[in-house]
C-alpha cells in the first residue's frame, strides 16, 4: 500500500470515528429534545397556574379583609 492510499485510508477512519464520537451524540440530542422541551414548558405551566391559584387566594383573602375592615367602620 503506497503513502497516499494510508493517508487516504487513515482519514477515513479518523473522519468515521469523527462521526461516531460527535455525531451520535448529537443525533440522540436531536431526537430528545422536543421531550425534553415539551416536559420543560409543562413544568412552566404548572408552575404558573398553581401561581395563579394561589394569586387568587391571596386576592380573596385581602378583599375579605377590606370588606370586613369597611363593615367594622362603616361605610366609606
């Protein structure tokens, strides 16, 4: 085998093993993510409307006091 033909058989290993070691990853990567992102933007929702319900229970709580506050001292 002469010096051009290791050369060209020896960068086509290393451009493989390239491939492998970088590319595999990435496709993985690739077929993960919108779970990933989809499980993320759920957990946001969550987040947000339990904020929301507990926005509303603090909202009910100051309306009940404002209300019982105007009753003990009259109209306004």
């Amino acid at each position: 085998m002469s010096h051009d033909q290791q050369f060209l058989v020896g960068s086509l290993l290393v451009l493989g093993l390239l491939a492998v070691v970088v590319g595999g990853p990435l496709y993985l990567l690739a077929k993960a993510m919108p779970r990933i992102q989809r499980t993320r933007r759920k957990r946001e929702i969550e987040t947000a409307m339990r904020m929301g319900v507990f926005d509303h229970q603090l909202i009910q709580e100051v309306g009940s006091e404002l209300y019982d506050e105007r009753e003990r001292h009259g109209r306004w």
